[in-house]
C-alpha cells in the first residue's frame, strides 16, 4: 500500500473521535448562515415575500457532501472496528484515538496490554488500516 493512502487513512482515524462535533458544526453553519449586508439603501423590499429557510435548510443538510462525507467516514471505521477483535481494537484506539498518544505499538506489548507479538501487532494494525482503506474507497492502483 503506497504511504500517502496509509497516511490519509491515518489522518482519518486521528479525527474519528471528533467526527459528531464536526458534523453537529457544518450543521450550525447550515441552520444559521450568516446574512449578507445589505446595501440597497432605500430600496423596497418585496411585500409578501416569505422565508422558507426551514425546508431549504432541511434540504442543504441532507445534501451536503462535507456531511454526508462525514457520516460515511463514521460509519466505515465503526464497521471496521466491530470485525476486529480485542487486541486489534486497544492498538488502534491507543495509536488514533487518544488524544495525547501514550503508547506506541512496542508499548503496548511491553506493558502486556496487547498479548500479540511485534509482528503480528503491525500485522493488525496495517490490515486494518488496508481494511479501512478499502472502505473509503482509497484504491491501489497496481502497475
């Protein structure tokens, strides 16, 4: 697997534990957009024109690619993760989605928290990551 697509993997797995407030964000934006200044000093204003930003922010929400992006980058790791077992899950969750990284894979096997050896401990993690990869749709392209 070339290292830019294990690198964009990574990157991903770094935000998944802040992917609802990411999304909870782009849906504030959508809700409450800012409003333009208006400039049409003395101009008229339509007399029975009403807003219907209710329906048309329902419709950007459900549309938008950076949400639906998203809720498609949750939903692939969270099915990578329910096929792995117990020794794969703690090394990704110590290596991406600590906040502050306390270990790092030959870590986890000296303090017992992995009972895998070294090898098979990035075995693991790169299947999982090629796994991931998959899911997203990041493809090798072989020559």
């Amino acid at each position: 697997m070339k290292r830019s697509t294990i690198r964009k993997v990574e990157d991903i797995l770094h935000d998944y534990p802040k992917i609802d407030k990411y999304i909870e964000e782009r849906e504030q934006e959508l809700r409450y957009p800012t409003a333009p200044r208006d400039d049409n000093v003395g101009g008229g204003k339509a007399q029975y024109k009403y807003p219907e930003t209710t329906l048309n922010t329902i419709i950007t929400i459900d549309d938008d690619r950076r949400i639906n992006a998203l809720k498609h980058q949750r939903e692939v790791i969270d099915d990578c993760l329910d096929g792995v077992g117990r020794d794969t899950e703690v090394i990704i969750k110590a290596l991406y989605f600590k906040k502050h990284q306390r270990y790092t894979i030959d870590g986890l096997i000296t303090n017992h928290l992995v009972n895998v050896s070294r090898t098979k401990a990035f075995q693991l993690r790169n299947d999982f990551v090629a796994e991931c990869a998959k899911g997203l749709g990041l493809y090798e392209i072989a020559y």
